[in-house]
C-alpha cells in the first residue's frame, strides 16, 4: 500500500497522516510505503527539500509581521518557493484571518533574494495562502505601480529578464465566478459573504489590469496569485503534479495494491488540480485503487467527480454530529478508526 495523503488542515500535517494510516494498516498485514505530499501549499518545501538548499531570511507574514522564511536554491540556479512559507493561512490564528487586509507583499522576498543569488529559473508553488489580494501586494513589492488609475508592472517584469518563470498552481481554478479566488476560497480564509462580493469586484479589476484572462485555469489560485504570476510571464503546471513528479511518486506505486490519499476537506477544489486529483490520476494510469478519505466531503457531486477520476471509495473520517473543533482535535484518532474501518471490509 501506498500511503500519500495531503495534509488536514488545522489539524495534522501529511506526515502525520500518513503515520496514521500506516499504522493501522501494517497492524491489520498490510506493506506501507508513506508518501506524505502536498499540493504546492504547505508541506511543499519538506516534499521537494532533499534536492536543494534551504535559503532562509528576515521576512513578514500575510499580516506584516516579522518572521524568519525560506525558500530553496539549487547549484544550477534553481529556485523553488513555497508561497504558503510566506504569507500562509496556517500561520494565521482562526481569528486573524481576514481576506480584506492580508498581504502577498512579503512574497517578493523570496523572489528578490532568489535574483540577487543569479537564479536562473524560479518556481513558485502557490496555494494555503491567506490572501485574495490578486497578487497585487507582491507585484508593488516587486516594483510596480499598482495604482489601479495608473497600472504598471513593467518595473516588475524588467527584473525577471532571462529568468523562466513557472506557476505551480493546488488548483485550476479561474480568477473569477463561482470556481473563482472569491467565491470558491474566499471564505476558507474567513471572507464574510459580504465581504466575497467586494473581493469578487476587486478581482475583477485587478483581472483587466494585468490582461489576463480571468477564465485561464489556476488565475485563481492562492488568492489570485496565480494570474499575478503569469502576468509577469510565469507558465502554469499543477502543483501537485509537479511535488509528484518531484518525489518519484509513480515509482513508489510500481506493484502496489492499493494507494490511500486524502486531505482536510474535500470539496471542488479537490478535483480541480489538488493533491487528490493528481494522486488519482497517477494511480489510474499505474493501474492501482485508490480510495479518498477526507476530514469533510463537500456534498454528492464531489464524491461523484472523483468517483469519475478514478476513485474506489470516498469516505469521510468525522463521525455524523461530531462538533467542527472537536473534529479538528480528534483528526487523528478519526482517521486511523476510518482507516481500519475501511481495511476490514477489503
């Protein structure tokens, strides 16, 4: 078996996951290869480490607080950089996540840094971000003039001449509309549904101000990030394909029976590029099941969408009524009960 589950948001990290899966797993018989992954948000940078040099600086959080941060540099000149390191959701308390006033400023840290050390091609991992601010916090980091009556990145983009500039997207989400930043995130980072409507129009704006398509899949990812990025000349490829790739994972299926993924909540999203969607289809073109389990399932139609991907099962690990923090604090004991549950009728 084939452990690669994402993380649980708020309440274990894949490694944790993973741990606990296994464990019930070898208990009942089973072989388990743990491969925790991640979809380009947090726990990308543990995923990929062991092939480059973690560069740390002084840098801030989404709130403009100061906080030590790094990204990664190899010795050909390749940078990779985990925005959710940065200016993440999971460093922010439930309380002070608010949408209208987190920053992406921070991110052109990383960014900054990476050109001065002579990076010739930068990697940009978005998703697990707290902010829907349309990038446009890291592009007037970066230098450009974000006024919205007097748009201009080219002070920007002059810096990345010569650099090769790739987006790896969690999702494929498009900037704007119901599967858009706003609607579809917005309130995950603790946008009131008030407050998704202004952040929608915002979205908007700043879409027709960078020339970007707002329906390009992944514009919409991390906040808007996603269509920042391009704007700037960044091609887009899925995070979670590239954190795969990256890990040999379709190695570590070669003669498995089985493979178990999952992720906090399964909703949309989770079949629109995350990390479920491409264990999936890496495991439908390896031949091997695979079975979701997730802290919530959003609804009918995303457990049909990735009955459709490939997906054995699909199962929930919170028991019915079981109160949301109560949830949270028993995520472990939850999955491991669902993971033998789910073992003993195979």
């Amino acid at each position: 078996m084939v452990v690669a589950p994402d993380k649980f948001r708020d309440s274990m990290t894949a490694d944790v996951a993973a741990e606990a899966v296994s464990a019930v797993a070898e208990n009942l018989g089973w072989k388990a290869i743990r491969h925790p992954l991640a979809d380009g948000g947090e726990g990308t940078k543990e995923c990929i480490a062991s092939h480059f040099t973690e560069i740390w600086l002084d840098s801030t959080d989404a709130l403009s607080r100061p906080q030590k941060a790094s990204y990664l540099l190899d010795s050909e000149g390749n940078a990779a950089i985990t925005a959710a390191d940065f200016i993440g959701l999971e460093q922010l308390a439930l309380a002070d996540r608010n949408p209208m006033i987190t920053t992406s400023a921070s991110l052109a840290d990383p960014l900054l840094d990476a050109l001065s050390r002579g990076a010739k091609s930068i990697t940009l991992f978005v998703g697990g971000v707290a902010t829907v601010d349309g990038g446009i916090g890291m592009l007037g980091a970066l230098g450009a003039n974000t006024d919205l009556n007097d748009f201009d990145l080219k002070p920007a983009i002059e810096k990345f001449a010569g650099v090769t500039l790739t987006v790896a997207t969690d999702v494929s989400s498009p900037l704007t509309g119901p599967d858009g930043a706003a609607y579809l995130f917005g309130p995950q980072k603790g946008a009131a549904p008030e407050q998704v409507t202004q952040l929608e129009a915002a979205l908007t704006v700043i879409g027709e101000k960078l020339g970007i398509d707002p329906n390009t899949p992944g514009a919409g990812a991390a906040g808007g990030l996603g269509a920042a990025f391009m704007a700037l000349g960044a091609s887009r490829k899925s995070g979670a394909e590239e954190v795969l790739r990256l890990t040999r994972f379709a190695e570590e299926l070669q003669g498995a029976s089985l493979c178990i993924t999952g992720e906090g909540k399964v909703d949309r999203g989770s079949a629109q590029g995350k990390t479920v969607s491409a264990v999936l289809e890496a495991c439908r073109a390896a031949g091997v099941p695979c079975v979701v389990l997730g802290g919530t399932i959003a609804g009918e139609d995303t457990d049909n969408q990735l009955r459709e991907l490939g997906a054995l099962d699909v199962r929930s690990i919170t028991p019915e009524g079981q109160p949301l923090p109560e949830a949270l604090a028993s995520g472990v004991k939850n999955l491991a009960a669902t993971t033998h549950e789910l073992l003993s009728q195979m």
